[in-house]
C-alpha cells in the first residue's frame, strides 16, 4: 500500500472511530466550548479568599456565569489573565459587564500590551 494510501486509511479510521464513541473526549482546560469568532484577554482581579486563579477556578466561574473563559496566567494579587471568547463584540461587552456583577470579582479590565515611552 502506497504512504498516500495507507494514510488516507488512517484518517478514516480516526474517523470512524470518533463518531463510534461520540467524540467523548474531555475540554481542553475544563472550559466552555468556544462557538466564537473572537476573543480578548481580560485581566481579572478577585476579591480574596475567593476564586483561585487557576484553570480550575476559572472553569468553575466560565461554567457559573455562562461565559466562554480561558485561563492565560496568574498575577500577583489575587488576579488573572484570562482570555474571553464571544460570537461578537456586544457577547464580550455583556460578558464583561456580567463579570463585574459577580460578587466575588473586585475588577475586570482589558489586558493591553504596554509600551515604554
């Protein structure tokens, strides 16, 4: 069997094998499904004692608030990079606006590059 054969063999078996057990495979990082076409990194400050910053924490608040989050990075402080996804600007607009709403959440802002003068 020819390399370009055999591996079109494979592929469909790859195939047939995920549709036979339902693509059961876990969520990379424990978040939602991202339906979305865009994303922003938002920089998350928690009120302490709180949500942890880690993949686990901000799956718990991704799958409570009902908004596509991604863990980035921690920060000092109690706050965390995340990434948010949305189908459009007006999602990460109401995203946002939620995240702020949520009582354990002290303060939401965009994570923009710095820049030395």
């Amino acid at each position: 069997m020819s390399g370009f054969i055999k591996r079109i063999v494979q592929t469909v078996g790859l195939a047939v094998l995920a549709v036979a057990t339902g693509c059961q495979q876990p969520l990379a990082n424990n978040i939602l499904p991202q339906p979305a076409s865009i994303s922003q990194q938002l920089i998350i400050k928690f009120k302490p004692g709180t949500i942890p910053c880690n993949s686990a924490g901000i799956a718990h608040l991704s799958s409570t608030t009902r908004i596509s989050l991604e863990f980035i990075r921690p920060m000092s402080g109690d706050a965390c990079v995340v990434k948010q996804f949305a189908i459009n600007k007006e999602g990460l607009s109401q995203g946002q606006k939620k995240l702020q709403q949520h009582s354990s959440v002290e303060l939401v802002e965009q994570d923009v590059e710095m820049k030395a003068l």
